[in-house]
C-alpha cells in the first residue's frame, strides 16, 4: 500500500515585480512526507518556509516542478477539487489561532465540517470535536468564546478545529510563536501525541529548536534549498 502523502519533485518559486525584478524563493525542492512522518522546517526569516508549506497545503502553486498528492499531480485537480483536498486531508495551524470571535469553542472547531455533504461524517464530527476536546482538557470550555480563554487555550482549540475532519497531513507554521514557554512545550507535547498515536504527517515551520527537536526529521531552508539538519 502506497502511504505516500505529499511528493514534491524539484519544485521552484519565484515572483516577480511587473515582470522586472524576479525573486527566487524556493529553488529546486524535492521533499516526500510519508503517513506518519513529523518533521520540521527551520531557517533564517525571509528563507521561504511559509512559502513552501503554503505550496504543501495547496494555497499557493510552484513557477515550476511537480506537486503530487497521494499519487496524483495536482495539475489534474480542478480549484473545486484543490479546495476539497484543503479542507478533507489537510489541516492548517497559524501562529495565531484564527479563531472567530463570536463562535463559541464547539462552534469554532466545526467550522471546517460545514461544507461537509455526507450527512454520516456531519453526525460523527460532533462527537469526534467532544473527544478531541475532552483529550486536550477543554471539553468543559466547549460554549466559551475565544475572549474568555488563553492564549494556550485557544491554539490548542486550533489544533482540534486542524484535526476535525481527519487529515493525512498537518501543517503548522509557527503554531507556538505566540505562546509563552509553558504553553509552547504543553502545544508541542500535543502535536507528538497526536502525530504518534494517529499517524498524521507533520510538518511544521518554526523557530524554536525545542520544538523542532520533537519532530523526526529537521530541515534547514537557505537561499531557496533544503538539506537535511542535524542539531547537536
């Protein structure tokens, strides 16, 4: 059985500015994340780190190279299709959480469920946000808004709001840049439980070297490539 997630084959990006100066982000980047990996992506600010995890969850397109998602180029996929994908196998976490603040934290995490058309999945994400909560010691928050809780709270509300519709794939840029340091390690204990025991792939962009160092795998992006990162 193919467990391949992501498959990305010497994948570039460049902008340009009305076609005069042209900035090259990612040169060349070839990167496969198998179900169950967790890794980490570090560097300099400016490397191209959100650029390439935007390029992993499909929000942004490469200038060149091929972007496979379980096997299939993403070429094939209409933008209806892409957005289905975002939303059923792909799960996004900011550094700040993004939740809307006149939802209560039940409301919240059902957000991605909404477009959901099997009335089954509908039914059983109420009870999956429950369990979810429950395992992150917020099941009895479910009808406060995300005025009433922490900083901590609320990013790990965003995690479960990532995990509602059960990805193959977490992708989390900076999810622990806002948070002070005891609230960081509980987030990132959260996120090796979560990548252990459910076998979701991980990969997050960071600055901190704790919470890399929980990840499997590190690398370092520079000057638009990707090596392997061994911290001593």
């Amino acid at each position: 059985m193919n467990n391949m997630i992501v498959e990305l084959e010497k994948i570039s990006k460049y902008y340009e500015n009305n076609g005069l100066v042209r900035r090259d982000v990612l040169n060349e980047i070839s990167l496969s994340i198998k179900a169950g990996d967790s890794l980490a992506i570090v560097g300099p600010s400016g490397s191209g780190k959100s650029t390439l995890l935007n390029i992993l969850g499909t929000l942004d397109l490469p200038s060149s190279g091929i972007l496979k998602i379980k096997g299939k180029d993403i070429q094939q996929f209409t933008e209806n299709q892409l957005a289905e994908i975002r939303n059923k196998n792909i799960g996004f976490i900011f550094q700040l959480h993004h939740l809307l603040p006149q939802l209560t934290l039940i409301e919240n995490v059902l957000v991605p469920t909404i477009p959901l058309t099997d009335k089954n999945l509908k039914k059983t994400s109420m009870e999956r946000a429950m369990n979810l909560l429950e395992s992150v010691g917020m099941a009895d928050k479910i009808n406060q808004r995300p005025g009433q809780l922490s900083g901590g709270e609320c990013q790990r509300a965003a995690v479960v709001r990532a995990l509602i519709n059960e990805p193959d794939l977490i992708l989390a840029d900076e999810p622990t840049g806002s948070l002070d340091q005891d609230s960081a390690e509980q987030l990132g204990e959260l996120l090796t439980k979560i990548n252990k025991e459910q076998n979701v792939a991980m990969v997050l962009v960071t600055h901190s070297i704790e919470l890399a160092k929980r990840m499997d795998a590190i690398y370092k992006l520079d000057h638009g490539k990707i090596e392997r990162f061994d911290i001593k």
